[in-house]
C-alpha cells in the first residue's frame, strides 16, 4: 500500500511538471503587438530610441526595459536539495520552479539559468558577465566551499545584489524563528550555548547570522561528520569552519551538548538522540532542519524534554525553515529601490520583519490555506506561514527602508508608507480601491453590529476592525461560543473585554427587543410569542431591531443563508423614514480596474423608476471609492435594435435620467460587449454619449447581474467587494455566503462611513 501510495505520489509530480505544457514558466510580452505600429515601436525603428536613452544614462534601463524587475537564478547543479550534485541540467526543475516562487510571492520575473562549470571562478565569471541583463542575482544549489568564492567574487566585481540564498535565505529565516524561540523560552542571544552540527553553505550562514544576534563567538560549538571543529584539525577542513573551531582536542556531538540551549542542525538524518537532548538546558530549542529526515524527530524530542521548542525543514510539522519566507521579499525591497547589494542591516531587517509578523494576529488568508494548523503565536508557531499575504507588505517595506539608511538604495523611495501600501494592494486586491473609503470611515466611531456573529470570518473581521479603523464590532452570538473559536482561531480578541455581545441566549434587552418587534410587525400578523421567539432564534432579526433602537449604527447580515431572507427582515425593521432597499452594488476588482454590477439581488424585474433610481445609487458609489462613473444600461437590445422587455424598460429609464440633469455620464440600451468595447459602440451608434469603456453596468433583471457578477468573480479572478445595499442609509448590508473575513472588513468600513459622505 504504502509503495503505491509513493508511486502514485511520483506519478502526480511528474505529470504535473509535464502538463498542460511541459515545465512550469513562460514568456508573455507585457505590450501589444497587434499591428505594424506596434512592431515599429516594439523593434526597429523605434526600439532604437530606448537604446540611444540608456547608451547616454544607463540608469535609465529600469525604465525602458524589464531589468528592474528581472533576477536571474544562477546554479550549477553541484548541491541540489537533498539530491546532491545531480548536475546543470537535472538541476533545472529546481531553478524552474524558484522562478515560479518569485512570481507568486513577490511579483518578480525570473530567468533560470543552469551553467556546465564546476570551477568557481569561472562560474564566477560567467554570472559577472549576465550583469547587464538582470537586476539581481540569486545563487542557488553550489556546493560548499565553491559558493562563498562566487559569492564574494560577485559582489566583488558586480553593482547589482548578489544573494546565495542557500546561506542568507536560510539564515535569515533561522534567525527570525531563533528570535522568536527565545521569546517563547524567556532565554537570550548573549546568554544561551549554541551547538550546531553541519559545517556547510547554511549551517556556516546561520552561524554567521546568530552572531550578528548577539551569540557570542565563545559559546558556539561546531561539529561535522569527522566530530568537533577545533583548533589544529585538518581533516575536511574549510576557513569557514575554521572560524568556529573549539579548543585543540577531537570531541564527539555527545561531549559537547551538555547544557546546550540551542541545537542548530543542518546535517543529516539520526544526528541528534534523544539521550543528547536529555543533556540540554531546560526550555531546549531544537533546529533540526535537515531535509527530507530531520537529524531527530519532533516526537524523539518531546519524549525525553516534553517543554522542547522544536523547529524542522519539513511542512508536516509545525515550524517549518522555509527560505520562502525571504528570498521573495528581500529581493523585492532591494530590486524597488534600485539597491547596489544585500547588506546586513537588511538581512536584520528582514528577520526582524518576519519574527514580528508571527507574534502579529494570523492573517485570516492563511488561515484559510492551514485551516488543520493552530496559528496562533508560541511554540507551534514562530515563523509565518509561506502564504500569508502581509510578508510581501513587512518584509520589502523594512529591507527597503534599511537599504535606504545605509547608503546602497539608488532610487529610494520618498514615502515608504505608501509604497507598503503598494505592496500590499498587490495582494490585497481591494487595498487601493477602498482606501478612500476607510479614510471616509475614520471621521466617526460607529458601531457595526454583525448577525453572524460566531463565525469565524467575522471574529476575523472584528479583531482586524479593532486594529485597522476607529469603529466598534458587536456581535451577535454565544459568548463561550464566540470565546472558543476567538481562541481556536489565535485571535486575542475576547467578548465583552473586546467588543460587545448581544446573546440571543440571555441578554438584559430582551424584552426591550420582542417587545419592539412585536410592535413594528404586530399588523402583519406577529403575536408576542412569535415576537419572543424571534428574538431569541433570528439573528438578523435581533441586529435590524438594534440599530432601529440606536443600539448600533449598521447591520451586516447574510454569511450563511438567502440573500432575500435576509433582506425581508431588514425591510420590515428598517425600511421607513423614507428608506427602503432599490438595489443592490458589487464592486468587481478586475486585472484593468474596477468594474461595478447592479442591481445583482433586490429587484427581479426592475421598473424604469427602479432602474433610474439604482443607476443613481451606483454613482455615489463609485465617487467613495474615487471612481468616476460610466455607465451603460445593459440589455440584448442595442441602442432600440430588438423590440424587447429590457430594451423598452432601460429605454424608459434613460428618458427619466435625461429628465433628471444628473451630471454624469450614462448610455443605454447596449450589450455588455458595447459597454466594454468603445471601438464595437461606436460603430454600433457613432453619436453615443459615453466616451471609453463603461465602469458601471446596470442590468434589466436581477438573473443577468448576478450571473454576471458571478462569472467575473469565477473565471475572470474578480475580487468582490460588497453587495452594497443602496437605498438603506447604511442602517444595513446584506452579504452573501461567499464573502471572506477581508471581504466582512470591507463592508465593515463602507458601513462605517458616515451617511453624509454618500453623495
């Protein structure tokens, strides 16, 4: 069985390197080239220009060309992974796939290259000779001692960074998980006995890098396979290990572990016993990080010192070294502002960065891709995980910001809080777009009250409110409920300390709350026993009555169950005093901008008043968000071509809007293709009134705007924020099942928004 399970195992990675195409990269030009102007810009003659502006400034080549923004992944293929020295070639879905891990992590093209040259100053040479086409090197998988004479000698010799990720990628994230095992373990750097095993590339870097901590040099031990490094050995000797040799007699990893705080293992399998972990100081913090079998396993550790702090290379175990953690990232921060080199206030930077985002609040995205997995800070977690999408926006920003200070940053950046900004609208996709927003949100406290309230995604949401913006989150719910899964998801927020709860269980406004009900809805056939029941079963029921007694300023409803279910109750509640729901908005973040749909849930069949009244709605939307609107009047009929339902209804509303001066812009009747496509509108109808592609579609029926809402959002990678409901005054917004804790924390600030910032 086992056999099987491997080679099925073996089979899926080899089809996956080999289908849909083989390999995992390609080119894709970044400009068209869909005509002969096209061709004459992007080559001869007008190529020529870009040439003759770098020839007479070289700085400018990260204008004119990828450079800025291109590394190269250099190997020779002599230490690959746990494979050894397989060669350039068999080297090759290795540097493949580290190029993918650029991309993905840090938005950064990549070039593999795999070099036939086992000389390192050759090697040397030929990575010096690339410097004009990237604007950084990563060294990768060159075996020891090979790799510290390329490394210096490229540094030496080229104005680009050069990183031998192997060594500083390693030790950066050693150093950030070391940092925060001290934490845990109340021990630090000056104090503690190192005793390390592996005198190669990265064990010799994390060394290094413990020292630049504050270990000192004197209580560092090191031993290889031929024992103790000490004064006077000369077998499988280096200058590197040299540095760390230990008196002048021969000792085995057995004679010096005695009383040792923290083991360093990156050697190999079987390395450390159980019996030498017996040896180390209380609270041991074991490393051991050989791959793919560590030099001791998690649960040999744990039998002899159950208080062990244990970190592995491996990812079926808690805190797993992964040099993905950095590499990305510094090389972010170092390609954006045009840094000569990687210097050590940056490496410390970027660990610093990393141990801080641990101890941070998990991010609610990396929950999500380790939902098996407690991230919560302490000894199962001192490091983030690979996805957490905030390293991009800590760990860049910091390297940026050290290079800047020390000198090596050739196009530094004026303000740093707007380019973390930058980064993290990367990978936030809603970051940019709802800034204005959550600024609006900051000119008044109000209270979000949210129905759902025990689920996770909103406990997500409430404790990134209490740290992001100026509102109050109450929630609906249990409190030992909602305390239980605040706790299981390592958030710290707790109810009551935190946030208020309404506990449909036992809450001292109960009667206030049936006995309000029962009023508003007593002529629609509510007896006060229904009442009751109500109050105590139906939380969007209880939330709606809440802002109706001024108990919270805004609802938000509807992560499990019907959208109209929902907006039934709020209608009874909070549909009066001239409010009542006309439409509902999804903001679609798409690769091109943002594109709004409406009206996606409240009106089947619109009338032409409704149409006209959400068309407006929409444009006040789009204005918060710093949008100005386009709209067109979405049917099957073009500009009166069919006779249809939809066409005479949106026809009808666009004579109402003329009628109005409403001072934007909006055409109708078209096709969405015809909204989209300013080319195909204007040989449909030259004389349209809508100049370049429309940014808000309304829709002539519900079906077709949430089909298209949905269709964007599946196929099309659009990030939704909303359904916003219009009409409503901001007393409530009903959400679908769908939505995610940032999705929640979106809503939470358009709520938050005062009305008078409406438009």
């Amino acid at each position: 069985m086992e056999e099987t399970r491997q080679e099925n195992a073996r089979q899926a990675a080899l089809d996956y390197h080999e289908f849909p195409k083989p390999g995992k990269l390609e080119i894709r030009a970044t400009k068209p080239l869909a005509n002969g102007r096209d061709l004459s810009r992007a080559y001869s003659p007008g190529v020529a220009e870009a040439c003759l502006e770098i020839k007479a400034d070289p700085a400018t080549v990260s204008r004119y060309t990828a450079r800025g923004n291109l590394v190269a992944v250099v190997s020779n293929g002599t230490a690959v992974l746990g494979l050894g020295n397989i060669g350039a070639m068999a080297s090759k879905p290795v540097m493949e796939g580290k190029a993918v891990l650029f991309k993905k992590f840090a938005n950064i093209d990549c070039f593999d290259i795999e070099v036939n040259e086992a000389d390192p100053e050759k090697l040397a040479d030929i990575v010096c000779a690339l410097e004009p086409t990237f604007g950084a090197i990563n060294l990768e998988d060159i075996k020891a001692p090979d790799c510290f004479i390329v490394e210096r000698l490229c540094r030496e010799r080229m104005n680009i960074p050069v990183f031998h990720d192997d060594q500083h990628g390693t030790a950066i994230v050693v150093g950030a998980a070391a940092t925060n095992a001290l934490h845990v373990a109340g021990k630090k750097f000056d104090e503690i006995k190192v005793v390390s095993t592996g005198g190669g590339a990265a064990g010799i870097a994390c060394l290094d890098m413990l020292l630049k901590l504050g270990v000192r040099r004197e209580n560092v031990w090191l031993c290889d396979i031929e024992g103790l490094v000490y004064h006077g050995r000369e077998a499988q000797m280096t200058a590197q290990k040299a540095a760390y040799a230990q008196g002048t007699k021969p000792a085995k990893l057995s004679d010096v572990i005695d009383g040792a705080d923290f083991f360093l293992g990156l050697s190999g399998p079987g390395v450390l016993t159980g019996e030498m972990v017996r040896k180390m100081a209380a609270h041991p913090i074991v490393f051991a990080l050989a791959n793919p079998t560590p030099e001791i396993l998690p649960d040999d550790v744990r039998a002899v010192a159950p208080d062990a702090i244990i970190a592995t290379g491996r990812s079926d175990f808690p805190n797993q070294v992964n040099n993905v953690l950095c590499f990305p990232f510094i090389f972010r921060g170092a390609l954006d502002v045009g840094a000569t080199t990687i210097n050590d206030e940056m490496e410390l930077a970027c660990i610093e960065g990393i141990a801080a985002l641990a101890r941070a609040t998990t991010s609610a995205e990396a929950a999500a891709a380790y939902r098996s997995e407690k991230l919560s800070f302490g000894p199962d977690y001192l490091i983030p995980k690979p996805f957490d999408p905030r390293l991009i926006g800590v760990v860049a920003s910091a390297v940026a910001k050290a290079a800047m200070e020390t000198g090596v940053a050739t196009r530094p950046i004026a303000d740093l809080n707007a380019y973390r900004e930058k980064l993290n609208g990367s990978v936030f996709k809603s970051a940019l777009i709802m800034r204005p927003v959550f600024e609006a949100s900051k000119m008044a406290d109000r209270r979000i009250i949210f129905a759902e309230g025990e689920d996770e995604r909103v406990l997500r949401a409430a404790n990134a409110m209490l740290e992001e913006t100026t509102d109050k989150p109450i929630l609906i719910g249990r409190p030992e409920v909602i305390a239980r899964r605040a706790e299981r998801a390592g958030l710290p927020i707790r109810p009551e300390r935190d946030f208020e709860i309404v506990n449909p269980e036992s809450d001292h406004r109960y009667r206030d709350y049936w006995t309000t009900y029962h009023e508003l809805m007593q002529r629609r056939g509510v007896t006060p026993d229904i009442a009751r029941a109500v109050m105590r079963t139906n939380s969007t029921a209880i939330g709606a009555i809440a802002v109706h007694r001024g108990d919270a300023d805004s609802l938000i409803c509807g992560t499990f169950g019907q959208y109209l279910w929902h907006l039934e109750y709020v209608r009874q509640i909070l549909a009066r005093d001239g409010l009542r729901p006309h439409g509902s908005l999804s903001l679609m973040i798409q690769e091109d901008g943002p594109l709004f749909v409406a009206d996606t849930h409240v009106n089947a069949v619109p009338s032409p008043e409704q149409i006209a009244e959400t068309v407006c709605g929409a444009v006040r939307h789009a204005r918060r968000f710093g949008v100005t609107p386009m709209v067109a009047l979405c049917s099957h009929s073009n500009f009166g071509n069919l006779d249809s339902d939809s066409g005479r209804r949106m026809r009808a509303a666009l004579e109402i809007l003329d009628t109005r001066e409403v001072g934007f812009a909006y055409e109708g009747e078209m096709s969405a293709d015809a909204a989209l496509d300013p080319d195909l509108r204007a040989r449909i109808f030259p004389n349209s009134r809508l100049a370049g592609a429309a940014n808000i579609l309304v829709f002539a029926y519900t079906d077709a705007a949430n089909t298209a809402r949905n269709m964007l959002k599946m196929k099309a990678g659009g990030l939704e924020v909303g359904p916003i409901l219009m009409g409503m005054g901001n007393k409530a917004h009903v959400v679908t099942p769908s939505i995610t804790a940032r999705g929640l924390l979106n809503m939470s600030a358009i709520a938050g928004t005062p009305v008078a910032h409406y438009g």
